[in-house]
C-alpha cells in the first residue's frame, strides 16, 4: 500500500490511508456484504474522491448527505471531505417543517448546495407519489430529492425514477485513483443538525481537524491505541466508526432501523469486543435476549443513563468494561466515566467524570457547563465561531476536579437518540379542531431511560373529548413529524401555569400527567 494515495492529509481519510500503508490486510469494516481491509476502504475512498473531482465537485462545495450509516456511507461521506466539501447531514426523519428550516439556514450561510447523496430507493421511492405517501407514513420525508438543481450522488443500485444524470457511487469508486492536492483541514466538513425551532434552527459545523481530534482524545480514553487483540467494535453511529477506523480498529456497521434481536446476532456472529449505543437503545438489548462474553466494553452515551441500566448491564456482563461517554454534537468526548463510580456517586448527583486531558471545564453564573478544547466544533452555521461550548447543562466541579451534571437548562426531550422540541409542534398542534392549547412533556422511564412524551392538551369545548381525541390520533402523523409523536394524549380542563407571565408550568404537568397514569 505504499503507492496508496494519501487524500485528506492529516483528515480521516489520511489516517486511514495510513493505517492501510502499515496493516493492509488488517479488516477495517464488516457488515452484511462482507469485510473490508483497510486496504480496500483506503483504495476506494481516494478513488470516490478522484470522481468526484472529475465530474466537478469542488473544495467548498456543499453536499447534502442522506445515507445511512453502513459502508457506502464511510466510503462516499470521506470522500466529500476530501475533496474538500462540506458533507451536510440530511436527515431523512426530520419532517418536512423542520426540513425546510434547516435548508434555508444551508443555503443562506454556506454556499448553496450542489449536490445530494442519497440512497437509491429512498429517491426511487420520492418520484412516485404512491412511494412518497409511503415514506410519509415511515416517517421518511426529504424534500431535496426533487430539487432539479442537486446533482444526485446515489448508493445502491440504479433504479426506475433516478435522474437521468445521477451518479452511481459504486461506479465513482472504480475511477483510477490521482494524487490529491493538499486540503485544508480548518474548512468546514460536516455539518450536523441538533436542535432549533422553525425560526432558528442550529447546525454544528466541524472541520477535518476537529473531527480527527475529537476521534483521537475518544480513542486514547478508552486505551485503543494499548487495548491488547483485535478490537472489534459494534454500532449504527458514523461518528463511533469514524473515531474507531481513525484508532485503526474493525467497524462492524448495525444496519438501521436497529433491531434488537439482529443486533444481538450480529453481535455474536462478528464476536464484537465493544459496542455503542443510548441508554434506551442498550435497555432494549437486554430485553430482548443475552449479551455475548466475546463483549469486553460496553459505552453509553447522547443521553443520561439511569442506575438502574448500569446495574443491569454490570449483571449481564460481570467482566466488562461498562463506560459513559459525557459529550456533544459540538464536542465529542467531554469526560468518559466507568460505571461503578457512576453507582458509587448516584445518590450525591449523575456523575460525569473528570475532564478528559486537553478538555478545560468551568461554570458560568447560572450554574450551566461550559467547556473548550481542540476538538470544539468551529462554529455554528450563522453565529460565527465557538470559543467555548454552553452545553445546556447545568453542573458543578466537585473537590476532585470532576463534573457533577445536575440537570438541563432546556426543555427538550429525549426520545432515543431523537432531541424533541415541544416549541417546534405545539402551535400546528393547537391549531388543530377542538384544541384551545396544547404542550407536550416528557415523563422519564427509569428503565429504558426513555422519556415517553405526553401530549396534554385543552379542548375548546366544540367537539366531545372522545371524538377529539379520535381526531388528533387520525391528525397528528399528518401534522408534525413521526419522530414527535406522542406515546400519550391527555385532556385536562387547563393547563398549569407559573409566574406573572403565566406560562405553562411544566413541572407541574409532568407530575400531573405521571400521577394520572398510575
């Protein structure tokens, strides 16, 4: 592999060109396909990136990305990086509120975008309105795919309904290889959305460097670069296989939607020595059969992990490693804590652990963390730079130096791995027949570590409350997005309010939706 191209320089890419210079044959990625070297994945990311050259894509070109993580996704997505794109992270699920919100931040602070990478069936299925109804009903919305003005970038095979000009991934990483010039690693080169209402949503914007710094601190918590034999390690989440393929290790991809039995085969079958998931995702696990002894570390991360998990886990699996991952979209890791200090500290507060090095943590007055580091995200799209990340947590640092979380500063849910913002859907919600107001809450489940989200809603007397609530279980999925759906409708006579505004007291209506449902 020595003549391997090195395409990214010192980004993802250009690591994995070297690892693939140094163990050619050792295997980087396996799923359902097969497995592939590092060899391999180097050879067809540098050739996808010499494609893409050639049919005209560009350092500072925009590419709005919708492929789900696997091998495509590593192959193509590094490749737009190295080229020297902007991979921005198109989310499928998202609704076509929230989708067209998020375009219009795109287009107005980077440059407008070019290109659309996206799976083959998704687009198949968006040309035909049967097909469009369908993926509505999944959840599935994006209306880019119908934008004349994208050039389509496809993985998967070519079916009926593509454009005419769309190009095939797989042929793109046949195209022989050239010598990329060196990029820049400071520009931006993955745009992640996390959160936002329709008037403002937010984007994290991260750089080769950033992303290449964040996947090394990760590895180095966890003693990749020492662990002793093949660290094999299983998940759905691209940025857990970016940090492991830049540590030299075998991604082993889960396909999505992640379902707990086929997880757990595949589990077994790739004799996985590490596996990543939310807490929620991990209860599932447990539930739906037993965790392979080849397992030596199990991490939680994207939400808090109640006790109740950890001890489950600890019992599932006596000899593994059991780690959460304290992090952000915008600063991934922050502190890794083991799960026996976890319990140990629960009753004094959600232990986080201490600053992982490289990582300065401080207070503001309100109590709310704050942190900075090489691996900070450079900016949000239209706020300009970060120099230090508000997480939205409030916390505190105890005599050890270590971070104590106490709770979020916002109100947004979390649904899995879903951040769900009730200032997003309860207006469309209110607005609907019969409904004078409505506010959804999340009622925390200790053992999944889910929150069900209940919708509490107030009639405005014009229809009878059993009709109404027929008609908002038949309204709702046509409303707001799939993934906002409530797991719960409640009809109160008004909702609780707090304060000489007189907004609506959430607290209040959590504890009365819970004390309803027992």
């Amino acid at each position: 592999m020595s003549g391997t191209p090195n395409p990214a320089g010192a980004g993802l890419a250009g690591r994995i060109a070297d690892h693939a210079r140094r163990t050619p044959d050792a295997p980087a990625l396996l799923d359902a396909h097969g497995t592939l070297t590092y060899a391999e994945l180097a050879r067809r990311i540098a050739a996808t990136a010499s494609g893409l050259r050639a049919v005209g894509m560009s350092a500072g070109d925009t590419v709005l990305f919708a492929v789900r993580p696997g091998r495509d996704a590593v192959v193509l997505g590094l490749a737009v990086m190295a080229v020297g794109a902007a991979v921005v992270v198109a989310d499928p699920g998202a609704g076509a509120e929230l989708d067209a919100a998020r375009g219009r931040l795109v287009t107005e602070r980077l440059a407008a975008p070019r290109w659309l990478a996206a799976e083959s069936w998704l687009c198949a299925l968006s040309a035909r309105k049967a097909g469009r109804t369908l993926l509505h009903r999944l959840g599935l919305n994006l209306p880019a795919l119908s934008d004349p003005t994208l050039r389509l970038l496809h993985t998967g095979p070519r079916l009926p309904g593509l454009p005419p000009n769309a190009l095939s991934a797989a042929t793109l990483a046949h195209t022989a290889s050239a010598p990329a010039p060196a990029g820049d690693p400071d520009r931006p080169a993955l745009v992640v959305f996390t959160s936002g209402t329709t008037a403002r949503p937010r984007a994290v914007v991260h750089s080769q460097a950033t992303l290449l710094a964040g996947a090394d601190l990760l590895g180095e918590s966890l003693g990749l670069p020492t662990a002793p034999g093949p660290v094999v390690v299983h998940s759905e989440q691209l940025m857990i296989a970016f940090a492991f393929l830049a540590a030299g290790a075998t991604w082993s991809a889960a396909p999505l939607p992640v379902r707990p039995k086929r997880f757990l085969r595949d589990l077994r079958r790739r004799r996985a020595t590490h596996t990543f998931g939310t807490p929620a995702a991990l209860a599932r696990l447990l539930a739906a059969g037993q965790l392979p002894d080849t397992l030596g570390t199990v991490l939680l991360g994207a939400a808090p992990v109640p006790p109740p998990i950890l001890r489950r886990l600890q019992h599932a699996l006596p000899s593994a490693r059991i780690a959460v991952i304290y992090g952000a979209t915008e600063m991934l890791p922050i502190a890794v804590t083991e799960a026996e200090e976890k319990l140990d500290h629960a009753p004094h507060g959600d232990l986080a652990g201490h600053p992982l090095p490289g990582v300065t943590a401080g207070l503001n007055e309100e109590g709310e963390l704050l942190v900075r580091g090489a691996h900070l995200a450079i900016g949000y799209l239209g706020d300009g730079p970060i120099g230090e990340l508000n997480t939205g947590d409030r916390a505190r640092i105890d005599a050890e130096g270590r971070i104590v979380l106490l709770g979020r500063t916002k109100d947004m849910l979390i649904r899995g791995s879903f951040n769900l913002y009730p200032g997003l859907y309860e207006p469309a919600i209110a607005a609907l027949p019969g409904v004078a107001e409505a506010v959804i809450v999340g009622v925390p489940d200790p053992l999944t570590a889910d929150e069900a989200v209940v919708l509490a809603v107030c009639p405005d007397g014009s229809v009878p409350e059993p009709e109404l609530l027929r008609s908002l279980q038949r309204e709702l999925p046509r409303t707001i997005d799939h993934a906002a759906l409530p797991d719960r409708i409640r009809c109160l006579p008004a909702i609780p309010r707090r304060g000489r505004t007189e907004k609506p007291d959430r607290e209040r209506l959590r504890t009365l939706v819970t004390r309803e449902a027992r």
